[in-house]
C-alpha cells in the first residue's frame, strides 16, 4: 500500500533536473518528505540542514560529478 510511505524522507540524487523535479513529485503525492541534491556535494549539504537522517536514498548510478552512485551512497552512510 502507498500509506506505508507516508512520512518517509526521501533522498533524491540525480544530475538531472527534470528527473528530480519528477521523482520529487511522484514521492511527494504519496506522502513522502523529499530532499534533492544535483551532486554527492549537495546531498551532504541537504542532510547537514535536515533534523532527521532519510529513511530512503534514490541516486543516479551515473552521476557526472562522483564516479558512480554506489559511491555517493558510501560517502552519504
């Protein structure tokens, strides 16, 4: 059921701006808090200014500033 994640916040990486701006609103209409970073550096950025540490990554695998989204998930837990 989509009410499992409501209140789920969401971390959204991808270079591509429209991907995120579509990700944020598909999560967003099922109940999910969503924070955006275009990089590794942002999704840091992001999570330094949130209370809570997401519950949920989404990232890019091919992301142009980090060598792999594997990578940028390393570095983020």
């Amino acid at each position: 059921s989509w009410d499992a994640l409501r209140g789920v916040l969401v971390l959204a990486v991808d270079d591509d701006t429209d991907v995120l701006l579509a990700t944020e609103a598909a999560l967003s209409a099922r109940g999910c808090f969503v924070l955006l970073a275009r990089d590794l550096a942002e999704a840091l950025r992001r999570i330094d200014d949130t209370p809570r540490f997401p519950d949920v990554l989404l990232i890019d695998h091919w992301l142009r500033a980090t060598p792999s989204g594997a990578d940028a998930a390393t570095a983020i837990i």
